[in-house]
C-alpha cells in the first residue's frame, strides 16, 4: 500500500490533468486531483479543441477512456484542403492508409467537454484517484523528500496537502509556473479568431468532416461535431481592433457565413466565441519536486489541433517515469528526459502550426503545394503515424 506522503497532487481536472491521474493510478499510484470549478459549474466550459489524432486515441484506449468517447464522437478519416476563392478541393488525405500501423485509422471528432466529462466520470470511480472539486489550488512548497500544495475548499477553509510530486496541469495562467517565476517565452499573434458554430449539413456542398481552406483574405477551418444538433465549427480571422460585440452580432455573422457559402438562407447559428491565439513555451517544465505539463508548459495555434494531443501525450510520458519513480526502479533524472523529449515535441508542433497559418492565408494551388514543401511530406508527412509530432523517444 503505497504511503499518502507518496501520492502525486495534480492540479487541474482537464483533459491533460485526468489523463495523467487515471495512468497513475492504473500503476496503483495514489493521485490527489484538485480541480476549482465544482460539480454545478464544471460542465459549463467554452466549447474548445476536440480532434483526437491517432496516436492519442490509442492513449485514450489504455486508461479505457476511448470506448465511453466513440459514441459521442465523429468518426472522420478524411481531411480536406480547398481554396476558397475558386471553391476547389485540392487535396485529400485518408487516414485509411495507416490501417496496418494503428487500431485507429481515423481522427475522432470529440470535443474537450465531452472529454473531461467521461474521464472526470472514470476518475472519481477509481479507488486510488482523490477528487477534489470547489477546491481552489493558492500555493505550495517543496522540499528535497516531498511538496505540500495549499488549498481552499468550498467551505472556504485553507488546508493543505502532501505528496510526492506536484504537476501543474492548471492551463496557461498556471500559479505554480508563475510560482516557480519559469518565464513563457513566446508571443500573442495580433488578430484574433472568430468561431461560429452552425447547424447545417455542409457535406451536401462536398466538404467533410474536417477542412483547412486557404485565402489570403479570409482564411478559414471547418469541422463537424457530433450532437444533437449536430454542429459544423466555421473559424474565421478577425481584426486586431474590432469591436467583440459588432463582430458577433447575428447580422454580421450571416453576412460573413453568406460571403463563405452563399444559400440564399440565413444560417442557424447556435453559438460563437472569439479569442485570442498564443504561442509560448516554459523556458523550462520542471523545477524540483514540481512539474508543468499541457497549456501551463506550451500553447500553440489550434491549427491542426496540436494543443490538446500535445499536452496529453506530455500526461502519458509523464505518468510512465513518475510511476517507476515512485517504485524506486529508477531515479528523479528521468524527469530531465520528460523535459527534453516534450520540449522537442513542442518545439515542432509550433513550428507545424506556424507554417499551417502562414499557408492558409496564401491561397491558391499554389498553396498548397507551398504547404507540401514546408512540412516535408514524404519525412514528415500526414501518413506517418503522427508519432514524429506527439510520441516520445529516448533521449
């Protein structure tokens, strides 16, 4: 039985955070998952992120989360480029042809809500996983044998709790990194993205589940989610100085949808949201006993959904050195290698999604063979298994 003083605090019950409780504690590691948000709030999330790539749908599989997933997801092994200005489809990619090399040849469109939902399900189920939710992570210290993370529960009363190791999985504006004063070098692109989310049937006009459409002028991607309704998300980039409320009101949005795909009928729009992209890393994810991991270590561009793939692949690789840690089968330096191998990995889902923003808005055929050229298809290509992006290697 291992010893309380042992157990892993992990803060923050997103995806990145459950994945990582649920794989330590099927290695029978006693986990402490604080979580602020509480039961009456905690399903009331902006809807974000929710392509699921191969590689992490096998992850998913192994702490038995893919099967409660499937249902309530789209199955999609397409994936489209088009140019917008002629209205063209230009290339297709089948996730079909990794049919030998995964149990998943396909992305599964599933949203981040629904995510959290079953694994904070799965979580609270499972006898080594304490979950504390209205609980809100203010500090903690560490020392060379073990930390003590402070708390406020819903009763409003301060307590603490002591483990092995700490991980933040907080999301960007994480206390412990701010904490620990690891600098997020990086930077905030200058305009924004506009999300509308539309009930309507876009395959009837050729497009498929998921779809990257390149304009120098008004760039856009298009993605179905499963519902009821089912929902097709329309991003668009909007000025740095437009005013949120005028972009959002329901004409403006119509007259965008109308510029996009021209019906003739107004759209039913069942919701929107605008935000801000980042791209920043940690200048370092690690600092003792306390550890970063997901949005609090690395955001990029949602382009090509490499944000939350990235940071549950970071869960995964973490969990598995933590836990033989914890079994005294190898020492604390393994946690250098999490650092480097996931800094690696980051560094090229940045680059990744840089060079996607950039060809998108280039427009064109011409594109599109630009795109093949920056992402050395045929080394680092769509068809490789994706474990060049999101799996780990020695090192």
């Amino acid at each position: 039985m291992q010893k309380t003083s042992d157990q892993v605090i992990v803060v923050g019950a997103g995806p990145v955070g459950l994945c990582l409780s649920l794989a330590l504690a099927q290695a029978d590691v006693q986990v402490c998952l604080i979580e602020a948000l509480g039961e009456d709030n905690f399903l009331e999330q902006v809807p974000r992120a929710g392509t699921n790539h191969p590689a992490t749908l096998e992850l998913l599989e192994r702490i038995g989360l893919y099967d409660k997933l499937e249902p309530r997801g789209i199955i999609a092994p397409l994936v489209h480029y088009w140019d917008r200005r002629e209205n063209r489809l230009i290339a297709e990619f089948d996730h079909g042809l990794l049919k030998d090399d995964t149990r998943f040849p396909y992305v599964l469109q599933c949203e981040r809500i629904k995510i959290v939902e079953e694994a904070l399900r799965l979580a609270k189920a499972h006898p080594n996983i304490e979950v504390r939710l209205s609980t809100a992570f203010t500090a903690f210290t560490q020392g060379s044998d073990g930390v003590t993370a402070w708390a406020t529960n819903a009763a409003g009363e301060s307590e603490s709790i002591s483990g092995a190791y700490l991980v933040s999985a907080e999301g960007a504006r994480s206390i412990v990194r701010k904490d620990l004063e690891i600098e997020f070098e990086g930077f905030t692109y200058p305009d924004r993205t506009l999300n509308i989310e539309v009930a309507y049937d876009f395959r009837r006009h050729g497009y498929t589940e998921r779809n990257y459409i390149s304009d120098p002028d008004e760039w856009s991607n298009l993605f179905h989610w499963k519902g009821p309704p089912d929902r097709w998300r329309i991003h668009f980039p909007v000025e740095p100085d437009a005013q949120e409320a005028a972009l959002t009101r329901p004409d403006a949005m119509q007259a965008r949808l109308q510029r996009f795909l021209p019906t003739g009928k107004a759209f039913d729009i069942v919701g929107s949201n605008l935000y801000v992209v980042h791209q920043r890393v940690a200048k370092k994810f690690r600092a003792g006993r306390a550890i970063l991991a997901g949005d609090c270590a690395h955001v990029n561009s949602p382009i090509g959904a490499m944000g939350m793939n990235s940071g549950i692949h970071d869960a995964f690789n973490l969990a598995d050195k933590l836990t033989k840690i914890l079994r005294r089968e190898v020492g604390e330096e393994v946690l250098d290698r999490y650092e480097r191998q996931r800094r690696a990995r980051t560094a090229r889902a940045q680059r990744a999604a840089r060079r996607n923003g950039m060809v998108y808005q280039l427009g064109g055929a011409g594109a599109f063979l630009r795109t093949l050229a920056l992402t050395a298809i045929g080394g680092e290509r769509l068809l490789a298994r994706y474990d060049w992006l999101y799996g780990w290697t020695p090192g």
